[in-house]
C-alpha cells in the first residue's frame, strides 16, 4: 500500500544519482515543503515544493523506478496535496522544470494537470528543460 509521508533526509540516497549530484553542487540540504511516497518495498518517490515568492512555487520530484498502479495512486495523493497547499498557501501558479528526454517524468507532470510553457535552452548544465506550470486564479 502506498503511503506518503514528510521527506526524511535518509530518503535522498534511495536516489545515488541525484545525491551524488547535489554533493557534487555544495546542496547540503533538501529545501521547501517535501515529501516521500513508499510501500512496503521501501522509497519509491520523493518531491516538493519550494515557495518563491508572488503566489509562485516551484515543485521537484525524483521517482525512484516504474510505479506501476502505484503511480495512479501517486498521482491522486500528490494532486490532492497541492490542491491543499495552494489553497492554504495562497499559491496561484506551481512550475516545474523537466527534461524532456525523461518520458516518464513528463508522463507525471502532464497527470499532474500542469501545462507546457516552453523550452528553457541550454538551462541544465548545457541541456534543455521544459517548463510545465499549473495556474489556478
């Protein structure tokens, strides 16, 4: 059964990669209002939104393999928070920057109801990234 639950900082190293990288970048910590989806498995996903000011948020998430049916669970749980934390937070628009090679981040962002924008070139160490946002007003 899927729970989420508050981000704990011995989730990011369910992700070597991303740790590695934010090391390698001097982030020493994980900022915003973050989250981890888990089964009995273990991590399965990690995410959150980091308010930047102006009724603006910007959302992150890294999942950890193919979800299967507890991503369509993922996704009913994650819209619902959002939902709450722009209604409680005052937030009319949540961005998140994607990279449009990874389809399945951009399968999740597009059930997540967020919109393509455009493309941010050469925005990630030389390589392009989507931004996608949901606006309520």
């Amino acid at each position: 059964m899927l729970r989420v639950r508050p981000f704990a900082p011995d989730d990011l190293w369910t992700f070597p990669e991303l740790a590695e990288q934010l090391r390698a970048e001097g982030i020493t910590q994980i900022y915003g209002l973050a989250f981890a989806a888990e089964d009995d498995s273990g991590v399965l996903a990690i995410g959150g939104f980091v308010p930047m000011g102006g009724g603006t948020c910007e959302a992150w998430f890294h999942c950890a393999r193919d979800l299967g049916q507890a991503g369509t669970r993922l996704v009913w749980e994650t819209r619902g928070m959002l939902r709450s934390l722009m209604r409680e937070h005052g937030w009319t628009r949540v961005q998140a920057r994607i990279d449009p090679t990874n389809a399945k981040a951009v399968r999740f962002i597009k059930a997540m109801r967020f919109e393509r924008e455009g493309t941010m070139r050469a925005y990630w160490y030389g390589k392009d990234r989507d931004l996608y946002a949901r606006v309520i007003l």
